[in-house]
C-alpha cells in the first residue's frame, strides 16, 4: 500500500484559506486510458471533501484521507502522529489551525464532556463534603486539586494549573480555548 506523498498532494489539490480544491488531473497520472476515462473533469475547482461526522475526508485512489492531514502534510512535507485542530472546530482546515500533536496532547486539547453538570471542565459538586472538588487529567489518572467552597475559585484553580501541566494545548472547555 503506498501513502500520500507531498508531492502527490500538491499534483491534486490546490489549497486556498482552509479548503481544498480538485486540480485538473494530466493525462500522465493514469496508467491506462481506462482509468483515464473514469477520472471525472467535472471536479475540476470544486472543494474537495466530505463530512463524515467527525471530520472532512477526501479520497485518493479508493483510499480515505482526513483533510486535515492532507493540508498539513502539503504544507510541512511530514505527517506527524496526530493532526489537531487548535480551536477544536474540525471544519476549521485553515493551516493556521492545525498543528502537530501527540494523542495526549490531542486529549488534552478536548473540549467539556456533554454529561458535565457544573458548567465548568474539571470542576464537581460534591454532595459528601457540600463542596466544589477541583480536578485535573494528568498522564491518564486524575489528579485532584483541592476542594473550595466556591465554583468560581475552584474554576479559577483548575484553569491555572491546567494551562501550567497543559501548556498550549490546555483546553478550559470554553468556546474559543
């Protein structure tokens, strides 16, 4: 199986403010005139790419592609392990956007579950202690940070030592972080 080189990347695509677009396809691309005859030219300048639910992919030879990945590596030459989207909004494709990362850089970067019920990431009612336990994911375990009496010092807490441990992939679970 071969991958997608940069090359390649560049032959089909042209990249314009965070969308791909189809390039005409030169006859020497194919290996036969059949395959010739299946390429279809009424692509040509249109946005490459389809939502699947999760993300934009585009197809190259029957195989799926994340557009994401196929920006980035157009545009570093590489394909890191991970390709985040830094405002998490999957449809923003814009390359100012993407970045290398690692998974638990990428889970670090997660915005706020839906089942939250503080309205704050990292920060839980405790009914036991009638308090606001402050917590944050390190390395896969959980860490807490202290218990407090208000949600906005718990908030507070958690958010500073997120941004210390996380650095620029902390994600406060706001829209916009």
């Amino acid at each position: 199986m071969t991958t997608l080189t940069q090359e390649e990347a560049h032959r089909l695509f042209e990249y314009r403010d965070g969308v791909l677009y189809w390039k005409e396809r030169p006859r020497s691309d194919f290996k036969s005139d059949l395959t010739w005859k299946q390429w279809n030219p009424k692509h040509v300048g249109k946005k490459a790419g389809c939502w699947t639910g999760h993300h934009v992919t585009v197809s190259i030879n029957k195989k799926h592609h994340a557009l994401a990945r196929v920006i980035f590596l157009m545009h570093y030459g590489h394909l890191p392990e991970i390709v985040d989207h830094a405002d998490c909004n999957p449809m923003n494709n814009d390359i100012s956007n993407l970045r290398a990362a690692t998974k638990a850089e990428n889970q670090r970067n997660a915005g706020m579950y839906a089942h939250n019920t503080s309205g704050v990431k990292g920060v839980v009612w405790s009914k036991a202690c009638n308090k606001w336990i402050a917590q944050i994911k390190v390395m896969g375990q959980i860490k807490y940070l202290g218990v407090f009496t208000s949600k906005a010092d718990a908030a507070e807490f958690v958010q500073l030592a997120r941004d210390m441990v996380h650095g620029a992939f902390a994600n406060h679970g706001l829209k916009g972080t």
